[in-house]
C-alpha cells in the first residue's frame, strides 16, 4: 500500500510527464510547419516516450492500491523563433523532469516505501540518457551553427538520431 502523500506525488509527476508529452508533440508541429521533417519525427518521438514515461507510473499506482489521476494538462507553447531554441528548451525540461524525479525519491527514502524507491531507479537512468541525448544534440547544432544551410545539416542530423534509436529498439534495446 502506498501513502496518501506518496500517492499524490506521483500523480504531480504523471501530469509532468503529460505536459512534456505534450511539449514535444507541439515543438513536432512546429518543426513540420518549417519543413523540418527529421526534427518532426524526432520529436514525435520524444512525446511518445514521454506518454510511456506517463503510463508507466499510472500502472504502477495501480500494482500499489494507489489511484492515478488523469490530469487536465496546460497547453504548451505553439511557436518558436528557431529550431535551436525548440532543442534548448529540451533539454532544460529534461533538466526539470530530472530534478522532479529526484524530489520523488527523496520523498519515498522519508516515507521509507522501497518499492516505489526501486520503482523510480528506472526513471534515473532514463533521465541519465535524456539529458546525454539532449546535450548531444544541442553540442551538434553548436557545431553546425547558424548559416543559410544549418536548417538542413540540423534536420539531417536529428532524422539520423532518430533512425539510431529505433534501430536499437528494433534490436531489442532502448534508445
């Protein structure tokens, strides 16, 4: 049985998760309103995972006896000046996403709930690699920079990010 207090942080945490699903499905209609077709399926991409990221913990509270609340979740953002700026505020969700994850787990270490610990050890790795996917972009389109033609060599390198992670799902591993 989880705790009440317990119980409701995880609910906080699936409508973060909502919204950054959300988030990146937005950015995706962004990027394909620009011609931005790697950058689109990129970002596509990442709001399913992030959804996933969501149901995992709906799942959870239920294996639990806790309850998941379906969240109202705020509109993101619609528009962006530049494709760089779509990439930076990635990562800087993710940034959030990680912090949030670890406030959990502060809180299930004070309530001594050691399933919920164990449960949230999955959410730190994936974190981990989130944030070393986003810096690794955001070092690319540094590295490309801002000429007449970074648009493209930017489009191209997410669509081969993109072709990279669902190789490895196909093989069996994650992204």
């Amino acid at each position: 049985m989880i705790s009440k207090k317990m119980e409701e942080a995880l609910n906080q945490q699936i409508e973060f998760e909502g919204y950054a699903s959300f988030l990146y499905l937005s950015m995706a209609t962004w990027c394909d309103s620009q011609g931005l077709k790697g950058c689109t399926d990129f970002l596509k991409r990442q709001s399913e995972e992030e959804r996933m990221h969501m149901l995992k913990i709906f799942e959870y509270l239920s294996d639990v006896d806790g309850f998941a609340l379906t969240p109202g979740i705020k509109e993101p953002p619609r528009k962006w000046e530049k494709v760089q700026e779509v990439f930076k505020q990635v990562y800087e969700h993710e940034q959030k996403v990680t912090a949030s994850i670890n406030k959990l787990i502060t809180l299930a270490n004070k309530e001594n709930d050691y399933a919920t610990q164990h449960f949230l050890q999955w959410y730190v790795n994936e974190q981990r690699e989130e944030e070393a996917l986003m810096r690794t972009v955001l070092d690319r389109i540094r590295l490309i920079g801002e000429g007449p033609q970074s648009l493209y060599f930017i489009d191209k390198e997410m669509d081969a990010l993109n072709q990279a992670a669902v190789a490895a799902e196909a093989a069996g591993g994650e992204a």
